[in-house]
C-alpha cells in the first residue's frame, strides 16, 4: 500500500494581515508553549482584526491557553500592543 505526499503548503505574503497575525502569535511562544495554542489564538485575532472576532481580553480567557509565566491581562496586553503595529 502507498500514501499519495501531502499536498503542498502556501505561505501567506509577508504583508498580509494574517502572516503578521500569526508571526505575532509566533513571537509569544516564551509564554504560549503548545504551538496548537499559537494555531488557534492567531486564527481567533486574525477574525477580531477583520471584524468578526472577540477582542483579546475575551479571547485570551475564552481560549483555554496554557499560559507560562505570564497572566491572561498581561498577555492581553502584550497582545493588543502587538496589533496596533499590524498594517491593513
């Protein structure tokens, strides 16, 4: 039996938001150990920067993130600081 090779993967340009979104999430890896986690924060701020998403205060405490050395308010923070550096 053979398996077919994954398909290939498309790399988001540098200046979309969402490569920024998630480049942000990236950076918060010292405090967001679980890469699924950083998945899945970076997916719920990419719809709170196009309109459709909770704020991050909201979604740092929804998300049920395994946090390390940080508090969700100081990660919000951290996190809000980092988009408004994010051109649209």
């Amino acid at each position: 039996m053979s398996t077919l090779p994954s398909p290939a993967t498309k790399e988001f340009g540098s200046s979309t938001i969402e490569k920024q979104v998630y480049s942000l999430t990236e950076n918060l890896k010292e405090f967001l150990p679980v890469m699924n986690d950083r998945n899945r924060l970076g997916y719920a701020l990419f719809k709170f920067m196009t309109g459709a998403g909770d704020e991050p205060l909201v979604t740092v405490k929804r998300a049920k993130l395994k946090l390390v050395g940080i508090s969700e308010v100081e990660l919000a923070k951290k996190i809000d600081a980092g988009l408004k550096n994010i051109k649209q």
